[in-house]
C-alpha cells in the first residue's frame, strides 16, 4: 500500500486489560482493534441502514511490525481494498505517531438471514463502495464518519 491511498483513521489508546505479561499488547487485541474499526466504518458507512448485516468475518490477518506498550496513543485505519459479489475485503493499518504497528487485511461476507449462506451485495451498498474506491486515486479520504466520531480516544464504541 502506498501513502496515497486513503484510510479512515480510528483512535484508541492502549488498556491495561489489553496488555500481556511482558507489558506490551496481547497478539489477539490487535484482532479486535481491527475489528472495531472495521465495525465503526460500517456503522458509520450504513448510515442507520443495514446493508452490510448480516455479515460475518471470513478471514482475518494481522501482521505485526513493532509493540504496542501501555498507555500508547494509536489508531488504526482502515479501508475498503475490494469488493466482490458476495464480500467486501478490508485492509488495515495499526499506527503511532511515530511507527507502524501492525497490518491486517479481512473479508466480510455478507450473508442470508434465513440460510446463512452468502449473499450478493446489494446495488445500493456497492455503488457506494466503488463511489468511495474510485476516490481513493484523488488522495484525499472521504469518510462516512464525522470527525468527532473517529477520535474516541478510550478505545470503547460509541453506542448510538
């Protein structure tokens, strides 16, 4: 990925319930960063609708780069980096100010309530993600949050 492609952009700082040990964050809180973030874009990206629900986790990685300590300041920034016939892939980036964290990448599968088999995206949901990838080449990200919406800096969601 380079810097010009736009991600939206997530703050959190790290807990004490999210540390291991050894004082740093624990591999598994970082899944949950992620999937966090993730969960705020498509919250956000709906806009009250529920396009992307159901939907499931069919995959998810992370790669890590440097340690989280405690009381770290990060955010996590995500993107839609595909859109398929049935699932949309996600690509992160876990960040501080001053070094790269982690990366990750995960696809959700949209699925059937009744069957809970895949689902094809609906028109609506996927023009509004090509409308947001096909801006991802004019450099500037156009998030569906608010800005005061993606500065949450207790690492807990916003209920609304």
């Amino acid at each position: 990925m380079t810097e010009r492609e736009p991600f939206e952009e997530h703050e959190f700082n790290v807990l004490v319930r999210d540390l291991d040990p050894q004082g740093h964050v624990a591999n598994h809180v970082y899944v949950a960063y992620l999937s966090e973030a993730r969960a705020r874009f498509m919250r956000a990206f709906e806009g009250g609708e529920t396009a992307f629900r159901p939907s499931v986790v069919a995959e998810i990685r992370c790669r890590y780069r440097s340690p989280l300590l405690a009381w770290e300041r990060f955010r996590v920034r995500v993107r839609v980096a595909r859109v398929g016939r049935t699932s949309v892939q996600f690509a992160y980036e876990v960040r501080t100010a001053d070094r790269l964290i982690a990366e990750g990448d995960s696809v959700e599968v949209l699925v059937d309530p009744g069957s809970r088999r895949p689902r094809e995206i609906p028109d609506a949901l996927r023009e509004g993600l090509d409308r947001l990838i096909s801006g991802y080449d004019g450099g500037a990200p156009r998030s569906p949050h608010p800005a005061e919406e993606r500065t949450r800096h207790d690492g807990i969601s916003s209920r609304s």
